[in-house]
C-alpha cells in the first residue's frame, strides 16, 4: 500500500467506515496482488464486519505472500477461533508463537482457545506464557531505567548477571498497573474454576482483587 493509501485507509477506518475503508484496500491489491499488507488488512476489516470466513480468506492469501508475518498467523488463528475451528485456531496460533515467542496477544488467545476446547492443561501453560510476557517486559524496563541494580560477571566463557533485591520491587511495581497481566490473571481464575479447582481459583482472584502480583512468576527471566 503507498503512504496516500493508508492514510486514506486510517482515515475511514478509525471513522469506523468500513465500505470505505475496504474500498481503499480493495484499490491497493488491484494494483498489487501480492501486497501482502494489503491482504492482511482487507482480513482484518472482514473480521471487523464478523465476516470470519471473508477474512481467513484474505489472511490465507496474505500468508502466501508472507508467511514469516506472526500478525497473519495470529489473526488467522482468532479468526478460526471466532467460527468454533478450533484445531485451525490452535496451529495457527502456535505458529505466530514460533515466529514471535513474546507476543502476550497471542500465548493469550491460545490459551482460550485451549479452554474452548477444554484443554485445561494446555491452557495453563498457554496463560502461563502470556503472563510471563508481561513479566519479562516488566523487567526490561527495570534493567534499562535501573542499571544500579544489576551487575555482571565474567566467569570463563560465560556472563552471569546478578541483580539486588531492588529490581523485584520495582518489577513488581510495574505489573501492578499491567492491565495484560491481571487479565490472564482473570482468564486463568476462569479455567480453574471450569476445571473444578476452586481453591485455585480462589487464590488466583484474592491477586486479582488486591492486585498483587504472583510471587512465583515476578522472577521472569531468572526463572527461565
């Protein structure tokens, strides 16, 4: 798409005039059909309209073009979620993890995609991911605004990194206001109570509600 053309296409698309908005994309694939871009929004408008199959179409031509794109897959995956496919969700969303490992958007929609298929385990763990994203963030952020707190070691061939007990505050800090991260809070507390774990679920929404984070995930990539 040329500069003129998203201009135009954000224009109509954040007045919510779709046809409009359609249109502009409609004009860029005529002139290019391999404008994987292009494709990939034309899918995102149809899924806008709740047309979920006009937009697996465009995403699937989308992923010919450019099938290294996480986006594509990510939203080919929804897509198929959104019409009940769900092995179609689950692949597709597990190859935009492979292609971008921190997307919390997408470790998030697999795990419920997992609960609607009432894979409980593997939801876990999908959650898990997404959360741990946010932890990981969390702590890139302290590493880069507080380096005092870190320090490293040359041991041989290898690069310790140690860190004080600082660094957890402040990451913990961070997630207190991380709406990403209290959400799969919340959509955990949800697959818990669906597989009979109450007193899980229970613990789960007592961090919800005082918004606390989980002790044993604020350790991010130490833990990995």
């Amino acid at each position: 798409m040329t500069e003129d053309q998203l201009n135009r296409f954000q224009e109509f698309f954040q007045k919510q005039q779709l046809d409009a908005a359609y249109d502009v994309v409609a004009e860029a694939i005529l002139c290019n059909e391999a404008d994987w871009n292009a494709l990939y929004i034309a899918g995102t408008i149809h899924r806008y309209k709740n047309d979920f199959r006009g937009a697996i179409r465009f995403y699937t031509k989308a992923l010919r073009y450019n099938a290294q794109e996480p986006a594509i897959w990510q939203a080919l995956g929804i897509a198929h979620q959104l019409l009940d496919e769900l092995p179609s969700a689950i692949d597709a969303l597990n190859a935009a993890i492979k292609l971008n490992p921190g997307s919390y958007e997408a470790h998030n929609s697999l795990g419920i995609t997992y609960e609607l298929a009432r894979d409980y385990p593997s939801a876990i763990r999908a959650f898990e991911w997404a959360q741990e994203v946010c932890v990981n963030r969390a702590f890139e952020e302290v590493k880069r605004d507080h380096p005092e707190y870190f320090r490293t070691e040359q041991r041989g061939q290898e690069r310790i990194l140690h860190a004080n007990q600082a660094y957890m505050e402040a990451v913990r800090q961070i997630l207190v206001t991380d709406f990403n991260y209290f959400n799969v809070l919340k959509n955990m507390v949800q697959c818990y109570m669906e597989m009979g774990d109450h007193k899980r679920a229970h613990e789960l929404q007592d961090h919800v509600d005082t918004c606390t984070p989980i002790n044993v995930d604020i350790i991010g990539p130490f833990r990995q």
